[in-house]
C-alpha cells in the first residue's frame, strides 16, 4: 500500500546551470518518464531536474552522432542512492558485485515520493510518509515521485555502519544526479587499500562508459573504454585491474547514450586489522576555484604519531589535486580552528597530495584558486589502532538551496555551511525557520537528528556537506543543490 503526501510548496531556485558536468552533442530541456526504472540502487525522482528525454519511447529512434534536440512532455528530478557498500566487480564482464549489508535512507521531496523495490511493477510499491520516507533498505530499491508539476527539491542521504569481517568504518553518502561526465577524488589501491568504481544506469536504455583513471605518476595508459552497463543495471569496477601500487587516485567518468550515477568505494585493512571504509559521490568538475567544506579533524595529535609508522601513513588529513588537462600552480587557504596557506605546483594529469597533518583539531573549509582547471577532494581519518576509519570529501558546487533528509542511524549529524565572512542563511528544519550566521571563516554548523528534513536557501552562493560520526567512525558528503528544469548536454552513440 502506497501513502501520497503534497506538502506545502516550496518557492523554487533559479534555474540552476549544468556547472561543467555536461558532454555534449545535442541540447535536451531537462525531463524524464517514468518507464523503465529498474536499477540495483535508489533512484529518487521529484519536480524539477536533470533527465534524458531520450529515456522517451521513440526519442532515440531518429539520434544520431548529430546534435538533436526534443522537448520532453514531462520535467522531473533523480537522484540515485548508492545505500551500502559494494564488493567485488570486474572490468571484463557484466558484475555489480556483492551487498555488504543494508544502509539507511532518507528521502524528502515537496511533492509525493514512492518507494519501489528491484523487479517490481511500476504499481506495487512499498510506501511513502508524510514528505519524508526513511527507512532501511538493501540496494535493490528505487524511489520515484508523483506530481512532477509541484514546485520544491528532492534531498536523498543513504547511512551505514559496516562491520563485515575486515571491512568496517561509518558510510555517509549523498544521492547524486546521473550524469555523462563526472569526476571523484579518492582510494588508494595498494596493499590493505581497496578501490572500485560503482556505475548506475537508472535509465532505460544501455549506457557505454570510460573510465579514466589518474595517479601520482599520471594518467593510466590503460584505461578502460567502451564498458557497458546494461539498462536499468549496475556493474561495480575494481581499480585492481588497472593498477595495485597507486595511493593517489583520481576517476573520471564519462557516458554515452544514458546517464551514469557514479559512486568511489574504498575500504583499508592494516594487516588484519580494518582501517576504514568510505562510499563518495562526484565532486564539482575542473574549474579554477574549488572549495571543500565538512573537513573536522579529531585526534590529531595522537594520529601525528601513528602515521609515522610503515603502513599508517594515510591516517593524517591530506589534500588531493588534479589539474586534468595543463599545468600550472594552486593557491590554497585552509580556515577554520587554524589557518594554513599551501602553494602546490601541478603537472598535467598527476595527481598531487598534500599532507595537512599540522592541523590542530577542529573544523576547516579549503578554498583552491588555480591557474588552471583543477578537480580536488581531501581525506579525513577517525580512531585509533582498532577502530580506525576514514573519509572523503569531495569540492563541492556553489548553490543558493539545498535540501537535506536525515536518515535513521546518523548519530552526531552535522550540517556543514561555507559561505562569505560575516554572512548567514535561512534554515528550516521541520518547518521551523531559524537563520545561521557564518563566522569569520565563512563557516557555520548545525546539529541534525534523525528524520529531520532540513532546507536551506542563501542570498549568496553557499556550499554545504552533512558529516557524522556514527558508530565512532567518521563519513562527510558534499550536498548538491535542489535542481530545477534545465537543459543538459547529451551525446547519443
């Protein structure tokens, strides 16, 4: 049985711009049909958004190579939740490795949100509550909406602590919008460290992808090209085929003919020890200014002494940098509990770690002006010898509103706010409006609790991540904005 919920409108965004995540061939008004959803993840789908109108009956029929352009009778919005961890994969055939567990999920839209579950019909769904769904789930599960007239934003979060044998560590990860070009910073893939790229095809048609990946030596010679995942499929890539003595990793993802959610798995084992597991989505893609918010440093002290030791070297802090295409240099100031300012030289398609094991406890934002594009992200660590965890956060895009839900498990929750000096935005958590103010950083934060539906709007472009500490581990997640109807770039093959 399916409840339906139409909550109050919500006043829109402007339009918001494809931000330097679109390939293109042809120009498509954003929008998609509800056919066809059938993925091995959550898909959440609400008013305004990104999608293919080639997701259409019949719209692929006439594309080509050549640019196109068709209209959608319908705009709605998807978000594809990673929910979980996942192991395993191959890069040779068809394999969305093995579930590690169940996550929590939070979905919020302000129109009516459905639960539907892998291999059902489009009628039998599992529910929906009063503008907020939170339940646990496996990753067989897709959210989808109703009214795709009704103003407002989708938000969905997906949380989990693992502890499955050497994998262990505390996952916070944001749904993310399916894409054709996306960048994530991340994973190491040497002994103990374990790296794989998760790819999501909500649509219904089959999408071919390339995966580039970069280290500290440069770009791999040997990509991979022409991967395919199936229609309403996933299929999980073990970085292991491409490289084992890496621990500076960048991907770049890139699709054709569907769009792709993508997500970075990594988990760390010191011996037989876990040291941490993490599930990241893409990150703002290459431009000259990137900023990173959510950073909060614990225990520094103490793990200054432990990375030290063989082995225990990627427990400090560290930020990491990609200048794709041209080198050149990056200015970074880090503020916060601390201030620092680091100026990192870059080498076309090397990936670049800087270690901020100096940074005394507290929370940080970093801001990176470059003289050329640049992808960047940093690596936070928790607990000790035993208990061992980590986390990356990835740039995230300037937004005016975000939407956030809070799922069910998230202990010592956090939103996380940078903007301008002095600023503040409007909040309103549950209804109940409240204004934040930003320090004299440009940061601000806000205890959240389970099941809360938090909405922010800012007169200045702000960014936003959630971060946690649940089960003593630490995971963070860079926000994206609530987007409205829009065009969006699309190759077709």
């Amino acid at each position: 049985m399916t409840e339906e919920f139409t909550p109050r409108p919500e006043p829109q965004e402007p339009g918001a711009a494809a931000g330097g995540r679109g390939r293109a061939a042809g120009r498509v008004l954003a929008g998609i049909g509800r056919a066809g959803l059938a993925i091995a993840a959550v898909v959440l789908l609400a008013a305004g958004g990104w999608a293919v109108s080639a997701w259409y009956p019949g719209v692929l029929a006439d594309l080509s190579r050549t640019a196109s352009s068709v209209v959608p009778d319908a705009v709605e919005s998807t978000r594809v939740c990673a929910t979980g961890l996942r192991t395993g994969g191959s890069m040779t055939s068809l394999d969305a490795g093995t579930a590690t567990g169940a996550g929590d999920l939070a979905a919020s839209s302000a129109t009516t949100v459905t639960v539907q579950r892998l291999g059902q019909q489009a009628g039998q769904v599992q529910g929906a509550a009063d503008g907020v769904f939170v339940g646990g789930l496996d990753d067989a599960t897709i959210v989808r909406t109703g009214d795709a007239d009704a103003e407002g934003g989708l938000a969905g979060v997906s949380a989990q602590r693992v502890d499955a044998g050497q994998v262990r560590g505390t996952l916070l990860t944001g749904c993310v919008s399916p894409g054709f070009d996306r960048w994530i910073g991340g994973g190491a893939q040497q002994t103990g460290r374990s790296t794989s790229v998760r790819l999501v095809n909500p649509s219904d048609l089959e999408a071919t992808v390339t995966l580039t990946a970069y280290t500290g030596q440069g770009q791999l010679a040997a990509g991979a090209e022409d991967l395919t995942v199936p229609a309403g499929g996933e299929r999980v890539l073990p970085l292991s085929a491409l490289t084992t003595t890496d621990q500076a990793l960048f991907v770049h993802v890139t699709a054709v003919r569907a769009p792709v959610a993508v997500f970075l798995q990594q988990t760390t084992t010191r011996t037989l020890t876990p040291g941490g597991a993490d599930v990241q989505g893409p990150g703002a893609g290459p431009a000259t200014s990137q900023t990173i918010v959510g950073m909060s440093v614990q225990g520094a002290e103490a793990r200054a002494q432990v990375s030290t030791e063989a082995g225990w070297e990627d427990t400090q802090p560290v930020l990491r940098l990609l200048a794709p295409e041209a080198g050149g240099t990056a200015t970074v100031h880090i503020s916060g509990a601390a201030e620092r300012d680091l100026t990192v030289p870059l080498a076309a398609g090397t990936v670049v770690d800087s270690p901020l094991g100096d940074l005394p406890d507290g929370d940080y934002r970093i801001d990176i002006t470059a003289d050329v594009p640049v992808v960047a992200a940093a690596r936070v660590t928790s607990g000790g010898r035993d208990d061992g965890d980590l986390t990356w956060l990835q740039s995230a895009e300037a937004t005016s509103r975000v939407r956030v839900a809070v799922p069910d498990g998230a202990e010592a929750t956090t939103l996380r706010v940078a903007g301008a000096a002095g600023g503040s935005v409007t909040v309103t958590v549950d209804g109940a409006e409240r204004r934040l103010d930003l320090d004299d950083a440009g940061l601000a934060s806000l205890p959240v609790s389970a099941r809360q539906v938090v909405v922010l709007t800012a007169d200045d472009p702000v960014r936003v991540a959630l971060t946690t500490t649940r089960g003593g581990g630490i995971a963070a997640t860079a926000l994206e904005s609530v987007q409205q109807g829009g065009a969006v770039d699309v190759l077709a093959r």
